[in-house]
C-alpha cells in the first residue's frame, strides 16, 4: 500500500485518479484550493465517502512517509503543497503520468479522443462494455449518469475487468503520453491554441495519437 497526495483533487481528472488509487488498495490524500473557498463541497464529501482524507492546500497534508504527490498543471509549482513536497524529498508527478501508468497496465484498452463529442463517446463505450459483462474501468471528464448512485464522484466506473477506457485530453499533448490497443477519434477543429500553434499543429498531434495504437 502506498501513501499517495493528489493536488487540486477537486478537478475532473485528479478525482477519477484519486479514487482509482483508493479503490486500488493505496492511503490517498487529497488538496484543493476551491475546498478552502468553502466551493465544491459536493465533491469533498463524496470523496471522502469513499476514504480520501481531504486537507487544506496549506503543505500540511504531507508528512515523509508520502510515496508520491499527484498535482495537477492547474497549479503552480509555487504552491505550499508542492513546495513542502520537494522540502521532504516527496515525488510530483503530473496527473497524465498516473493516468498512462494506469491505462498501460490494462491489456484492452481503448482510447477515445478528439476536440468535442468525446466525454460523451467514452460514456457510450465504457457503458456498453458495463452492460455486456466486460467489467471496464472507466475515467472520464464528465459524470456519468448511469453511475450517480455509486459512492464518490461519478466520472470513473470501478470495475476489475481487463478493458479500460478513457476521454483522451488533447488540451496540453499529454495523450501522447497514452499507447492504446484502439482509439476513437470524434473530430479535429481549431482549439486549445494556447497549446498548439494552429489548427495543423492539431492535426499532426492526432495522426501520431492513431499511430501509436
């Protein structure tokens, strides 16, 4: 069992991973400055319906018995979190680092992508998949409905199976981090330009996505 802290655990992707980790045996912590402003407290509660021991983003969730410290590119390195973090010697990964060690280790596993249409394509798929027995787990960027009576947030499906599925972000190039067994592309249009230098840029980005399943 690890002792693992997730930064900015309130977010749409840092919660599906925290409660991930939890459902996978580990001791999960969790930070958020939106919590500290007294907002999301939905999201507070739910995660820690399901074990996730939620702190102040002030450095004093972290001790030197933390294996990792999941943080999200919503915050900055300058934050007390990160900075007692790299004070006690404790790893900062990116939250798209647990996420391609966690799609990795599944043998099917599907990949769905693209600039619009995509939280909803993974929903459809992992939901199939649910319903026919395959057990998938699922990581998405929405909430699925299907799933809002289960404990905790309802953006992952917690299932054993050897299927998982994913919403692919394209927003910072971190997908290409993701080596799938199939990908689903929605469509490809002009977006996240603070990333990209137009809209062939994207295009690339996503040919070399394909390729790599």
């Amino acid at each position: 069992m690890a002792k693992v802290g997730f930064c900015a655990v309130s977010g749409s992707g840092m919660s599906a991973l925290a409660q991930i980790s939890k459902y996978m045996g580990n001791d999960v912590y969790g930070s958020d400055r939106s919590f500290d402003q007294g907002k999301d407290l939905h999201n507070k509660l739910a995660l820690e319906n399901v074990g996730i021991k939620i702190f102040p983003q002030d450095g004093s969730m972290l001790d030197s018995d933390f294996d990792v410290l999941y943080a999200s590119t919503a915050v900055e390195d300058t934050i007390p979190d990160i900075k007692k973090a790299r004070e006690l010697n404790i790893p900062v990964k990116r939250r798209s680092d647990l996420l391609a060690e966690i799609f990795a280790s599944y043998p099917h596993n599907i990949a769905v992508g693209g600039t619009s249409g995509k939280s909803t394509v993974t929903a459809m798929i992992g939901y199939i998949l649910d319903c026919a027995g395959k057990n998938p787990l699922v990581i998405n960027g929405a909430l699925l409905k299907n799933y809002e009576k289960r404990p905790g947030i309802p953006n992952v499906v917690l299932n054993n199976g050897r299927c998982c599925v994913i919403e692919a972000d394209e927003s910072d190039g971190s997908f290409l981090n993701l080596f799938p067994w199939m990908t689903v592309i929605t469509n490809i249009e002009e977006d996240h330009l603070d990333h990209y230098k137009n809209l062939e840029e994207i295009r690339r980005a996503f040919v070399t996505f394909v390729q790599k399943a």
